[in-house]
C-alpha cells in the first residue's frame, strides 16, 4: 500500500491463495450515490467477484456491496455488475492477455482514495493443487526458520 492509499474497505486474501499475480491494475469504478455511501461505511466483499472485459469495457461481477441503511426506494441491488473505469491501454493490454489460456482478472482490493472508490485488479493465473501445496510447505519452513532464530537469540 502506497502513501497515497487511504482506508483499504475490503480485501481478497484468497486471490493470492489461489492465482499467480502477474500485474496489478487500479480502476475506478462507476457507483450509485448509496453504493459509495456503503463503502464509506465499510460494507463491501469481494469474495467470489471477477471481473471480465465485453465490448471494450471491463465489469466486475458479484462484488457485494451492503445496501444503505438509510437509501430507501433508491437503494441499489447488492451484486450489480459494475463498470471499472481504466486507460484504453490498459484495457487492450488486459485483452491480448486475458484471451491467452489460464489469465484471470480477479479483484484484491477494494480502498478509498481522496473520496474515491479505488479498486486493484489483478491479472492472475490459476494455481494448480500442488502448487498451493508447495507455498504452504515454503510458508511453513519459513516460519520453522524463524522460530528457530528466535529461540537461537534467546540463548
């Protein structure tokens, strides 16, 4: 997180649990008046979202955004899809890359910056089993390598 970062509202710990981050991309993204007002307040997931590109744009899906407590008839629909907003180069790079086997944009975090909703996409590719297997085995040693220095420095 940069120094030009603010409140990080929701994050995807699983994305890096489950893909292979290549690059990260941050996109705006278009929101109704209560949407922005839930975020503000804290009330959004990005577990289970995606975001796929159609017809030049790119959309996520199934990001959860709470509705407003205080939004009545002009509350919005929890998981609409919603536009991201990035560079049209950004997009015809994400193109080429996402028609290639395996690429996935998958969303990592959802933060406010000077009043803005800010989102990282990520373009990803997916981990097969034995490689989550393999970072937990590397996390575990690392840990082991650690408690040992620690208990090493105690002596």
């Amino acid at each position: 997180m940069g120094k030009k970062d603010g409140k990080v509202v929701a994050q995807n710990k699983k994305a890096t649990h489950d893909y292979f981050i290549e690059d990260t991309y941050e996109a705006g993204i278009v929101l109704t008046g209560t949407e922005i007002k839930s975020i503000r307040a804290g009330k959004a997931n990005l577990k289970d979202s995606f975001a796929r590109i159609s017809n030049g744009e790119v959309f996520i899906h199934n990001m959860h955004i709470s509705p407003f407590e205080h939004g009545n008839r002009f509350n919005h629909e929890p998981t609409r899809t919603r536009k991201l907003l990035l560079h049209k180069e950004e997009i015809r790079k994400l193109i080429g890359k996402t028609k290639e086997q395996g690429y996935s944009l998958v969303p990592l975090k959802l933060y406010l910056r000077n009043g803005f909703a800010k989102l990282d996409l990520a373009l990803a590719k997916g981990k097969k089993l034995y490689d989550k297997r393999h970072d937990i085995a590397k996390r575990d040693a690392n840990r082991e390598m650690a408690r040992a220095l620690r208990e090493k420095q105690k002596y």
